[in-house]
C-alpha cells in the first residue's frame, strides 16, 4: 500500500504527465497542473461544505427546534455549526494542498503552516461559540440571571487566545509550547502591566459575584465618577450604567471593590421608598393654644379625639399638682407646633400611599437660624420615582395649606417684595 506521500507525488505526476502529452511546455504543464488540481479542491470544498451545512445546519437545525428546545436557536445565533464546518473544511484543505504544491515544496511547507493556523483560528471560534452557548443558557436560570457571567467568558476567552498565540508562534518557529512559555516568563512584568486592569477586573468580578453586592439591574450611586443610574453589563474590565438622565457611564469593575457605592437594591426589594423632607416652621410663631384655639382645632376631624384625650389628661395632671394655671408656663400646655406635629403624623398614617409597616414618623430637628424644622421621616408604598415624587408633592401641598390653621408660619428668606414693603412702611413712619 502506497504512503500518503507517495500517493500525493502519484496524483501530481499524474496529473503533470497529462498536461504534458496535450504538448505543453514543462513549465506551462505545471501551471496547468496547479490549476487543474485547485480547481479540483475547490469544487471537493464546495461539495463538502454543502454536505456538512445540508446535515448540520439543515437537519440537526431543524430537529432541535422542532423539539421546542431553546439550545436549537443559541447554536445558530452563535455561529458554532458554522465554525465546525469551517474546521473541517480547512482540515481537508491542508490534507490536499500538497497534492496540488508537490513540486513547490518551499511554498508547500509556508501554506502548510498558514494551514495548520487557520485551523487554530476556526477551533479557537468553535469553543468560544460554545461558551457564549453556555453562558446564554446560563443566563435564562433564574439563580445565574444577575450573576456578571459575561466576565467568566472573557477570562475563557483570553485563555483561549493565549493557547491559540502560543501555538501559533510555535508553528512558525518550530519551537516547542514549552519554550515559548519559559522565554514569557521575562516578559511577565510586561504582561502584569497591560493586563493589569483586566488581572483587577477578574478578581473584582469573582468577589462581587461572591458577596452579591451587586447585580445587573441594580440602581447604584457613586458620586466620585457620576454615577447615578441602573446597571446595564458587567463584565472583565468595565461596569456600564446608564444614568437617570440616559446618559451611559463606563467605570473599572474593580472601582466597585476599591471605592465605596451605594446600591439602592435593598430599598427595591422592600417596596418602600424612604421620604425624608422637613418644613421649616418660623419659631416666632410658636405659642401655647388658647381654649379658643382648641374649639377651632377640635373640628378637624384627625385631631377631635386627640385634643379631647389629651385636655382630660392635662386638667388631670395639673390638677393633682396645684399647678396656678393662669400663669401659662405653669403646668402642661398644648402648642400649636405640637399639635401640627400630631396632625402629620395622623395624617401620613391614613395616606394609603404610605407603608404603614415601616418606619413613620415625625420629629422636631435642632433649631437653625431658618427657623425650626418638622422632619417627616416615612416610607411610601412604592418604589417607582413618579409615583415617590407625586406621593411627596401631595404630602407637602396639603402640609404647607394646613399649616396656617395652626397659626404656624413656614420660614421664608426676605424676597425683593418684603423688602419694598418695608421701605414703604419706613418711609410712611418718617413721614
């Protein structure tokens, strides 16, 4: 039985001989022979590219999805039949290019090795359409849904490439792997430094998959690089957010190991948004209720009983301590700012807009030199922004027009029309 060699120099001689007896020149029988046998190769290659896509593409394509299984549309989005067909194709290339270059045995041994690097490249395609198949399958369970796998796949992927680099160099100097490898190892402070975001990003990625301190999806603040949005990728070396305001932020994956953020999933999750906002009431304005005052207060509807509840337990209280009411520091008193204070608090918790379960309430802050503030501290029932903005707007729309049945004033900075009011008036005195 004849060697491949022998049977490759066989079909050229062939071949040659054949051109030759039509009485062409020994070069043009040459040329003839290259191209009667790359013609022959390329007409081999269609016929088996059209075999491998009727049987891969067509058949195995077509009973998967008839199958309903979702596998079927990842292996076509992804190309991987495709680049297994490539492979082959090129696999059967190499076997025959030197039947076609046998007697160009220089040119036949460069083509041979651009070959053998071309078969890399394909294979190199192949696993990484097989990966990116796997991670999007990963990405439809609900366990691995917000986990950032695309930064697994990039570590692959650069392994890969590193394989394929190293193979490649050793095809065409005809070294070993191993020799390249070693020879690497004076240049890997070279490569720390240039893969040095990508070496962060790696660790970064595995530590915020661990902790779960953050995921795709996930609101997130970071005032230090303007960041203030949902989180659209992670991946190996960047982090993508796109901001309230539609702008996209790119920041390092490892920024979120070595800076401190806010992510506001917590608040998400528990339905409930924080509502934190003070009036500032002017203190010159504070003063104790009159009789007169509480008959008033008493026809609003949240404070009756309250007002009723709690005359009982003052006339009570100074009662049994002889206290001389008719000095009004003496003894216990109802204000108007405490009153008010109730009135919000009562009235936040018959707002169907506000959780009742979470934190509700409502507290006097230090004294500034705007005036004293009412703190409403609460959550409200959702957390979508529109609906946090028109709960918080109504709250304080209705605050700032109840506030005058208390004889309470909220504090304003002088505008341009006090200040000619007061000239006015200045003027009219002098006069």
């Amino acid at each position: 039985m004849l060697s491949i060699n022998e049977q490759t120099s066989s079909i050229y001689n062939w071949t040659l001989q054949l051109s030759q007896s039509m009485g062409l020149s020994d070069q043009a029988a040459q040329v003839s022979t290259v191209s009667i046998l790359l013609i022959s190769l390329l007409f081999l290659l269609f016929v088996v590219d059209y075999l491998l896509r009727f049987f891969f593409s067509s058949m195995l394509l077509k009973f998967v999805r008839k199958a309903n299984n979702q596998w079927g549309n990842y292996l076509a989005d992804n190309k991987i039949l495709t680049n297994l067909t490539r492979v082959i194709l090129t696999a059967v290339s190499q076997q025959l290019i030197p039947v076609i270059f046998s007697g160009f045995p220089s040119f036949n041994t460069l083509l041979n090795k651009i070959l053998s690097v071309l078969i890399l490249f394909f294979l190199y395609k192949l696993f990484n359409s097989l990966f990116k198949t796997g991670r999007d399958v990963l990405r439809t369970s609900k366990a691995l849904a917000n986990k950032p796998v695309d930064s697994y796949l990039q570590v692959v992927q650069i392994f890969l490439i590193f394989i394929l680099i190293t193979l490649t160099v050793s095809i065409f100097t005809g070294s070993s792997p191993w020799s390249f490898l070693v020879s690497l190892g004076t240049a890997s402070a070279v490569l720390m430094l240039v893969f040095k975001d990508t070496i962060l990003g790696f660790v970064a990625s595995i530590q915020v998959s661990a902790n779960d301190s953050v995921r795709v999806g996930d609101w997130i603040e970071m005032s230090k690089y303007g960041v203030d949005g949902d989180i659209l990728e992670i991946n190996l070396n960047n982090v993508r957010v796109q901001n309230f305001d539609k702008t996209i932020v790119t920041i390092p994956t490892y920024t979120l190991l070595s800076d401190s953020f806010k992510n506001y999933r917590g608040m998400q999750e528990t339905g409930g948004r924080r509502l934190k906002r003070a009036i500032n009431v002017k203190i010159s304005t504070i003063r104790y209720l009159e009789d007169v005052d509480l008959f008033e207060l008493k026809k609003i509807s949240l404070l009756k009983s309250f007002i009723e509840e709690r005359e009982n337990q003052i006339r009570e209280y100074n009662s049994k301590n002889n206290f001389n009411t008719d000095v009004k520091v003496n003894g216990r008193r109802m204000t108007n700012i405490g009153l008010f204070r109730k009135y919000i608090t009562f009235f936040s918790e018959k707002n169907p807009d506000i959780n009742q379960e979470m934190t509700l309430m409502v507290r006097q802050l230090p004294p500034t030199s705007k005036g004293l503030p009412l703190e409403l501290y609460m959550f409200t029932n959702g957390t979508n922004w529109a609906f946090y903005e028109d709960t918080l707007s109504d709250i304080f729309d209705h605050l700032f027009a109840a506030i005058h049945y208390f004889d309470l004033q909220v504090f304003e900075e002088p505008s341009s029309d006090d200040m000619r009011r007061l000239i006015a008036s200045k003027v009219s005195a002098d006069e």
